[in-house]
C-alpha cells in the first residue's frame, strides 16, 4: 500500500501524467485472483500519454505503473493463497499425486517459471497457486511478476500506441475495461465465503 501512495504522488506532481494515478489503482485487482482483464485500460492510458510526450515514453510509463500494481497484488495473493495452503483441509488436494507432481515441475525452476508465465500470454493463475503449494517466497514471486510484466505491457503499449485513437474511442476502452469490473463483487463475496468456511472450520 505504501507503494501505491509514493506512485500516485510522484504521478500527481506532473498534471501530464496524472491519469496514471486511477490506473495504478486499477492495476491492483486486474492483476490479482479476481482476474480482471487489464490490457484496455493500459491501451485507453498510454493513448492518453502520447498525445503529451513519446509513444515510447508513454508506454514505459504504464508499463512500469502496471508493474507496481501488479507488485502489489503479488503479496496480496500469495498471502491469503499461503495461509490457505497451510490449512489441514486443503492437504488431501495438495498430496495428490498430480498436484504434488505439478509443485515437483514448479520447483526445478520456480523464478524462471513465474517470468515467462508475467511474460508471455499463458494462464497465469496456474503459477499464482503453485507458487501458494510451494510455499514460493513471496518476494521472489513478487520481483518476478514484474519482471515479466513490464515488457509484456510495454509491447502492448507500444502496438497499442501507433494509432493515435480519437478521443471516443478512448473513453470506449475505459467503459470497456469499468465494465467488466461487475465480475469483482461476485468474486470477493465468493473469497469472503470460502474465508468465513475456513475460519469456522479451525
């Protein structure tokens, strides 16, 4: 959280780069298990950027802004997906066989692992959860989400910034990317259930 606040006041102190500030915060949940698509607010904030500053300047800014984000729900994640897997009713499913074979694979090459799942355009919550069933640290997994996030978002940027886009469409990306925050509420109210389960279990 602390983290978040320094961003959001070194963007505030330049009026250009101020849209960076909501898409920080955005960049939280759409990079965390509630898996809200974040590509159209990158693309809708790097349009707005370039029309002050370079297309490549632009997407290094929200490249390493997503990356914060995303920094940031790295701990957040592997915190309540840890302490889950500590639990005595999860063991059946973390010694299965497949799974505990599954963590095995994980565990030749944990960081690289995590990289090229940030990095490339694969499911990435597959890693989120081995990494919680490996007991992965959390600064490791955390430090290699960004890694491989800030050239996944700088690419998107940069293709996403050839065309300078008029201003409709622009607003079209943000409803876009608000639009399918509808999917959050739902979410959260399926974690607090299964963390009310679990508390009333122990």
């Amino acid at each position: 959280m602390l983290g978040l606040l320094v961003a959001a006041a070194v963007c505030s102190l330049h009026p250009d780069r101020v849209v960076l500030i909501p898409f920080l915060f955005w960049s939280v949940p759409t990079h965390s298990m509630l898996m809200v698509p974040n590509e159209p607010a990158a693309i809708a904030a790097v349009q707005m950027l370039i029309r002050r500053t370079s297309l490549y300047d632009a997407a290094l800014l929200v490249a390493l802004t997503a990356a914060i984000g995303a920094g940031v729900a790295c701990v957040i994640d592997q915190t309540v997906l840890q302490w889950f897997a500590r639990k005595d009713r999860l063991r059946g499913f973390l010694n299965h066989s497949f799974t505990g074979r599954a963590v095995e694979w994980f565990r030749v090459w944990p960081f690289g692992t995590v990289f090229a799942f940030a990095l490339l355009p694969l499911p990435f919550f597959l890693v989120r959860f081995l990494a919680a069933a490996a007991q992965y640290p959390v600064e490791r997994y955390t430090a290699a989400t960004m890694l491989g996030r800030i050239p996944r978002i700088f690419l998107l940027c940069v293709i996403g910034g050839f065309w300078v886009m008029p201003p409709w469409l622009v607003v079209a990306l943000v409803v876009a990317a608000l639009g399918t925050a509808s999917v959050v509420p739902r979410r959260l109210v399926r974690i607090r259930s299964t963390v009310s389960q679990s508390a009333e279990t122990d």
